[in-house]
C-alpha cells in the first residue's frame, strides 16, 4: 500500500485549461476536484485526519507470514571428552570479544594481536561488510517513512494559429490564424509514504537486522580466527626456536661424535660401520635444524602479514628457552561459551533472516493501496498567488490487486520457504560441527597433557643418567664418548618434552577459539 501526499502552488492563467482537471475517461479511482474562480481549500484538519488515520492503520496492521522461532536442537548435557556442559543456544548478544590471549602472560603475544586487530585486512574486510549490513538496515527502515520533495517551474508561449476555433490557456478564443499567450509558474512541495499495511517492509526490515546481527557475528568471528591464527604461529615459532636451539646443540655434539669414531676407525678401535652411522646421525640433525629453520622462517613471515606489515618489514628475535604456559579449562564449562561462537550466532541470525522473506513473499498476495493528495496555488503571476481564489486540491484513492501473474509470486513463497529450510539446516549442522570440534579438541588436550607429563618424567630421568654419567667420567669410569651420546639422548628428550608442550599450548589455544573466546566465569559467580 503506498500513499502520495503533495503539495503543489501553480501559477498559470486563471481562465486556461487546468493541469489538474479530469479527462471525460479517465479513471474513476481518482477523486479530482478543481475548484472555481474562488475555491475553497481542503481543510488542514481533513487532511492531518486522513494522514493520520493511515498512519495509525499502518503501524496496527497484521504482518503476513510465519513469526520467527528459534529451530529446536537436541543438545548433549556434558561434553563426551569429560568437562561437564549446559544447555545452550545461539545467542546474538554472545558474539562478544574477549582477551583470552592474556592468559598466555606474554606481552609480546598482546602486542602482536593488538596490532593484528588495527591493520589486518580480513578484519577489514569484514568490517566494510558490518558497515554494509548497518546501511541495508537503515535502507529497509526508509520504507515506512515518507520521502518529501521540493519543486519550482515555470513556463510562458504562444499557441499556433488554427482555422478552427480553439480555447487556449489564456481562455480566449481564436480562430483564423490568432495565437493565444499561457504562462505558468508552478512552487511543489510533494510528499511520498507506503504505509505498512502487511508487513512488508517490517518483515524487510526483521530480516535486515537479522542479517544485520549475522554480519556482526561473522565480524566477531573474523577477528577471533586472527587472533587465534596469530597466537597459534606466535607460540608455534617460539617452539621452533627452542627445536633450532637444541638441533644446533645436538649438531655440535654429533660433531664430536663423528670426529671422536673417525679417529677410532683409524686407530682401529672402530668400524667403518659405525663410522657410517655416526655420519648418518649427523646429516638427519642438520636436515632437521634446516626443516626447523625453515619453518621458524615461514612462521614469522605469516605474523608479518597477519599484523599488516611486509615481511621484510618485520622480525621477531629468536628466544633460547620460552616458559610455555597451559591454561587448561575449568571442570564446568558454562553454557554462554557455545551461545558466543561467531559461526553458531551467525548460522542462526542467517535463519533468522530467510524467516523474514516468507513474509516478505506472502505479503505480495495482497492488494496495494495508493492515496495521492494534491493542494496548491495557481494564477497568472507571482503576485497574489496564495490567495484563496486561486486555491486547488486534489485528493484520489486506488487500490490495487494483481489477478495474474503466471504462478511468480507463488514460486517466489516457495523460493524462501525452501531458503528457510535450508539455512535451518545449515544451522543445526553448524553446531553439530561446533559440538565436534570441542570435543576434537577436548581430547587433543587431554592426550597432549599425558603425552607432556611422559616426556618430562623421561627428560628428568635422562637429566639423572646424565649426572651420573658425568660423575663416572669424572672418576674416571666412563669416557667422555659415552657422556656425549648420553647428553645427545638428554637433548632429544628435552625437545621432546618442549614440542609436546608448545603443542599443549597450541591446542589451547584451538580450544579457546572453538568456545568462541575465553572460559574465565563471571566476577559473580
């Protein structure tokens, strides 16, 4: 339904013919009243009452279509991986940042995604397309206001001559070849509104704002995989360093190694055999130090481009030990955490949205109804125009239903119910997928905690045999042959211990952006 409200002042010669006067077959659906030489106006009120009342029967109206609840999930009451668990349900309001990068205690890491979170372009990009969403709103919102307008014309010339007597605007008649003279000024102040009658446009804009809070979970989204990217090649990199660190000396010592059973196979004391593997254990750490390199490398180019910077732009210095902290997660995990996750959110707001349309399609069965009224002003000049003998009005309902149209609207319903379906769908997968990948990573850090406490037992054993080799060398009891191979077997140990526990921190890290931000619980609580 659509209303037209205009004002129009008109100059024109009093005794011409009216730019607003009825045609003989014109539509009756128009109502066109053209005032005498000293018209009456429309009263104001009448018209404040006329607007009004559509106003109001536009804000009261029924919208068409299915109101939107939230699909049913089955959810699990605990987590299969052992921490207890809530029910949840997507929540819009939970799309929320968090600093759980703090955990880690580092401020190098702080720093990085700070700057990540200014200058990375994908959290640009994504926030051009918030802004976008924000703009579809308001766009949608337009349509239940009016939209007013402002004109001013004016036109003067002379009739051609004619055999035939003719009346021109000038309301004199001529004939035999006379020529009459109009002029017309014309001042326009127009007004256009579509009351909502419905639910068109509110169902427009229901879908827009849903589309509007999709968009503003997928930004929360965006900036929560940059961050978790970012920790995750941060503390990948320094495990590197310590690897480089301990390759570097463990090459030293194969080195040596190497040196001692080459002398060996000279003297006789040795065989070529060993000699072969010694020389084989040495390439395998060089070719690991170079692997590791490598990656290390690689790490802090991709830091570089996730802060926003050339990677011959950036370096971070290589650290020989780093403290790896674990934040493990509590022993209950509230429901809030599964309600922020961006892609939970988003998948809902999205069906949310296709909702909406199915009201959108169902209101086109309706018939449409346009209300135009006209009021001005009109004479010869400019002066005493805005009298009341040169007053006209214009006041025309229409209504409007389209009887025809080859099934179009039918199958436009049919496109959103089947939109809808398919975006609920999408929905419930998206949390079963949610649901797998914490329990994936529920299980990677319980494995990762047990694998790291039986490395350490074995690097603290291998710390004892050490000592003790040490202590025999000392007394002479062992050669420093063997102190070497023993310190070489502590090395390996010790980076296996580190690995497991970067890979530890690593995995929280994932756990942290699979609860969509941190697990810490409320000040309250």
């Amino acid at each position: 339904m659509k209303l037209h409200a205009s004002l129009v002042e008109t100059v024109e010669n009093p005794v011409g013919a009216s730019l607003l006067a009825k045609a003989p077959n014109q539509s009756t659906s128009m109502l066109n009243v053209q005032p005498p030489s000293r018209a009456s106006s429309l009263p104001q009120g009448i018209v404040v009452f006329i607007l009004a009342g559509v106003f109001s029967l536009a804000l009261s109206g029924c919208m068409v279509g299915p109101d939107y609840h939230k699909p049913a999930i089955e959810l699990p009451m605990t987590f299969k991986e052992g921490s207890q668990w809530q029910r949840a349900a997507a929540n819009p309001q939970g799309a929320l940042d968090s600093q759980w990068w703090l955990a880690y205690q580092d401020p190098v890491l702080n720093d990085l995604i700070a700057r990540s979170a200014k200058a990375n372009q994908s959290i640009i990009a994504a926030e051009a397309a918030y802004r976008l969403a924000q703009a579809q709103v308001a766009s949608s919102r337009a349509g239940l206001w009016p939209t007013v307008g402002v004109g001013l014309s004016g036109t003067r010339g002379v009739g051609g001559s004619s055999s035939s007597s003719s009346t021109t605007t000038t309301g004199v008649s001529s004939s035999g070849g006379s020529a009459g003279v109009s002029q017309s000024v014309s001042a326009t102040l127009s007004a256009s509104w579509e009351p909502d009658l419905w639910g068109l446009v509110r169902r427009g804009i229901e879908s827009s704002q849903a589309s509007l809070q999709s968009s503003d979970a997928l930004l929360a989204g965006v900036r929560l995989s940059i961050d978790a990217i970012v920790a995750t090649n941060y503390l990948g990199l320094r495990q590197l360093d310590m690897d480089v660190d301990l390759l570097q000396k463990q090459q030293t010592i194969n080195q040596q190694l190497l040196e001692m059973i080459q002398a060996q196979t000279v003297q006789g004391t040795a065989t070529n055999d060993q000699l072969l593997v010694a020389q084989d254990q040495l390439a395998t750490v060089i070719a690991d130090l170079q692997t590791s390199q490598r990656s290390r490398e690689q790490a802090e180019h991709a830091l570089a481009v996730l802060v926003g910077v050339a990677p011959a732009q950036f370096n971070l210095p290589a650290v020989d030990s780093y403290n790896f902290v674990l934040p493990m997660p509590p022993r209950t995990l509230p429901s809030s955490l599964l309600q922020r996750r961006p892609d939970v959110v988003s998948a809902e707001r999205v069906a949310a949205a296709a909702n909406a349309k199915i009201g959108v399609a169902e209101a086109a069965f309706f018939p449409t109804l346009d209300l135009t009224a006209e009021a001005g002003y009109r004479g010869t000049a400019l002066g005493g125009l805005f009298s009341v003998p040169n007053r006209i009005w214009t006041l025309g309902p229409a209504l409007a239903e389209t009887i025809f149209d080859g099934g179009a609207r039918e199958a436009a319903k049919q496109q959103a119910q089947a939109s809808y379906d398919q975006d609920v769908a999408n929905y419930r997968g998206t949390v079963l997928s949610a649901l797998q990948n914490v329990e994936d990573n529920l299980s990677a850090i319980n494995h990762l905690h047990t694998q790291a406490q039986a490395f350490e037992q074995m690097y603290q054993r291998n710390q004892q045999l050490f000592g003790s080799q040490e202590a025999q060398q000392r007394a002479g009891i062992v050669s420093q042959q063997a102190v070497l191979t023993q310190q070489l077997v502590l090395l390996q140990a010790e980076q296996n211990w580190r690995d497991t526990q970067g890979l530890l921190s690593q995995g929280s890290v994932a756990l942290f952006q699979s609860l969509g931000g941190g697990w810490q619980m409320p000040a309250d609580h």
